[in-house]
C-alpha cells in the first residue's frame, strides 16, 4: 500500500470509504503493493462494518494482530476498546479467569478481575492463538459468543457483553478438528469470514516498501541517519525467506539501523536469524531463486572455482584433489577472463557479483564447448 498505488479499495453500501481505509492502514503502519495482500483488504472493508466474526490464519508473524485491529478501527466500534488475549502467553489455569473474570473466593487468592470479555464490551475481543485453548474452555467460550452472557469465576449470576470476536492461529484448525483437539462446533462459529494471511515468501514483491517504512520507522525511534539501503542490501532482503515472516524483517531492518555506520545500509550490517549474512550465503539465496538448469551450473561454478582458489590457480592440481575432470577447471578459467575477473588466491571474493554476472552470460552447454583442454 502507498499513497501514490493506483488501486483502492472498492467502496458502496455501508463499506467505509477508500480515504477511510486508506487513513486506517497508515495509522497502523500497515503497508503492501502486491495483489495478494489488496485481495485480503477487499474482503477486509466488506466485513469490517458488519459484527461477523473473522477467523484470521497465518504462520507467526504475518501481522495477524495489526490485521484484526484495522477491522476494529474501520467498524462502528472503532470508539470502543480494541482487547487483546493470547491464548498461548497465558497459563491454562488462569487463562479462564483472565477471559471470563472472577470474584473474591472463586478460588485460593482470587481477587476481583473484571475479565477481557467484559473489558471488550461495545468493542473488540481479539483471541490471539486461539487454536492453544484447551476443550473445556473452548465450551464456555462457546457459550459466550453465542448468548453474550457469563458468568464469572466464583459468581452464579451473569454478566453481558456486547462484543465483536476476531479469532487467529498458526494452527490448521480443522486438522485440529479432526484430531478432537478443537471443538467442532467452535470452528463452525469461528470461521464465518476468513482471512488467510500468506507467509512473506509468498508475495515477495512487499518487501521493498516494507523496508522502507522499517527504516524511517527505526531511524526515528533510535535517531539514527540512515536514508537508504544499498541495492545489493535489498537484493539480499528480496532474496531472503523470513520463518518469522514480516516480524523477522522488521528485526533485522531494526539491527541493521543500529549497525549500519553510513548512511546507506550494507549487506555487512544484515543479521539473519543471529547469523550474519556471508557473500556465499547471499550468493546461495540468490542460487535458490533460479530456474533448475541454471542453479545447478551456479553451484557447480561456486563449487570448482573454491576449489580452484584452493589449489593455488592450478587446474591439474584442482583437479586431482577434488575428484572432478580438469577440463571443468579449464572451463572455470575461461569464465573468469570472459569476465574480466582476475582471482588472487588471497582475496576476498564477492561470489553474489560473481554469479550475477555469470547469470547474464550462457551456460556451458550452450555455448558449443569444445572440450579441449588448456595446456596450463
């Protein structure tokens, strides 16, 4: 999402207006281009004025949250409060009291809680990791959503609660159903509207703005000057897949702001996963985004030329030592004055610059290589 895309929302009947979404994304700091994520928002602006209850899926850090608080603010209780629960965070034997409330009594050092249920009246109760509640609590809740009345812990008497359910998991819910882990008629009353969201991976071509607002937003936070990421630095991130998905981004967009000492963030302030990220390693990411052919001759070419450096620049001697034909190392040779590169054995070695312009030029088999050897 950008403010100069062209697409909006669609907008009509008691849909909020595209300005309307268009404030709510950026008051969340919610961003995206790609089509796939304008899919979910379509959907999203057509339910979020409606008191249908969402079940919103995705793996962890795909922005679930932030997803089910722009349903919050686009509705007609965008005045009432927005209450979170991770289900997962708390333990089973307090989770009921912190969802349903309790009274002096109800248990050995139960004190008065008022309860998220009740805390989210005229508003939202967003239940994060919903898939983690055990079946018995899954009845009660059931209950709840149903007549929007309870009763608290230690209390005969029943409360009401005018509230809004969005639900999230990281979990397949109806394999979960079908394990008797999961309530079935829970998932029946959960899965009204759904809201897929997809894994970073999958629509790669939101990483570049996502970036970027990682960036103003931690340069702010940390007062630091950095403007910009270096065209490679962003090959790396577009490259990369993130397990943690946009969480994972944002922590390594938010290192890379503390570490970068220009004000241009280099590869060298990249951090993955605690593990910096090497030249092999990007030129690895890179690899694995080709098409078979090609990515099996780039691995090739980064396996004989190490093994060429290694041998002090010798083919015959590369050879022997690795096991593979010496007309392959000739081959490596020629590659590297085609390219215009002279390997010092000593040196630093940029393989990503390597194999990218190794990516602009044929492969050997289509190239009519003669197969001769060099007499070298």
């Amino acid at each position: 999402m950008s403010d100069s895309h062209d697409r909006q929302p669609e907008s009509g009947g008691d849909f909020p207006s595209p300005d309307e979404v268009m404030a709510a994304l950026r008051k969340l700091g919610i961003v995206f281009v790609s089509k796939l994520m304008w899919a979910i928002l379509d959907v999203v602006a057509r339910v979020a004025r409606t008191d249908a209850t969402v079940l919103i899926l995705g793996e962890t850090g795909t922005g679930k949250n932030l997803w089910a608080e722009l349903i919050q603010v686009l509705s007609p209780r965008s005045e009432g409060p927005f209450v979170e629960v991770n289900c997962a965070g708390i333990p089973e034997a307090l989770l009921e009291s912190e969802l349903f409330g309790s009274v002096p009594g109800a248990f050995y050092g139960a004190r008065f809680r008022k309860g998220k249920l009740l805390a989210a009246n005229r508003g939202t109760l967003f239940l994060d990791e919903i898939g983690d509640m055990s079946p018995a609590l899954q009845a009660k809740l059931l209950q709840a959503i149903e007549k929007k009345r309870f009763s608290q812990l230690g209390c005969d008497d029943t409360v009401q609660s005018d509230f809004r359910l969005i639900a999230a998991t990281n979990k397949d819910l109806l394999a979960e159903v079908e394990a008797a882990r999961f309530r079935a008629d829970l998932y029946e009353r959960l899965n009204v509207v759904t809201l897929d969201m997809r894994p970073l991976r999958e629509h790669r071509e939101d990483i570049p703005v996502l970036v970027q607002t990682f960036v103003a937003k931690h340069c702010a936070k940390y007062r630091r000057a950095v403007k910009t990421v270096s065209p490679e630095a962003m090959r790396i991130l577009c490259d990369s897949d993130y397990p943690r998905n946009i969480r994972e981004l944002e922590h390594v967009i938010e290192r890379a702001v503390l570490m970068e000492v220009s004000d241009t963030i280099q590869p060298s302030s990249l951090k993955f996963n605690d593990v910096g990220v090497s030249s092999v390693e990007a030129a690895l990411l890179y690899v694995l985004r080709r098409k078979y052919p090609k990515a099996k001759w780039c691995l090739e070419f980064i396996y004989l030329l190490t093994q060429y450096i290694e041998a002090g620049g010798n083919a015959s001697k590369a050879s022997k030592e690795s096991e593979a034909p010496r007309k392959l190392f000739s081959r490596i040779r020629k590659l590297l004055s085609r390219l215009g590169v002279h390997i010092d054995t000593g040196q630093h070695i940029d393989w990503l610059d390597l194999l990218r312009r190794l990516d602009e030029m044929p492969m050997p088999d289509e190239e009519n290589d003669d197969g001769h050897d060099d007499v070298s």
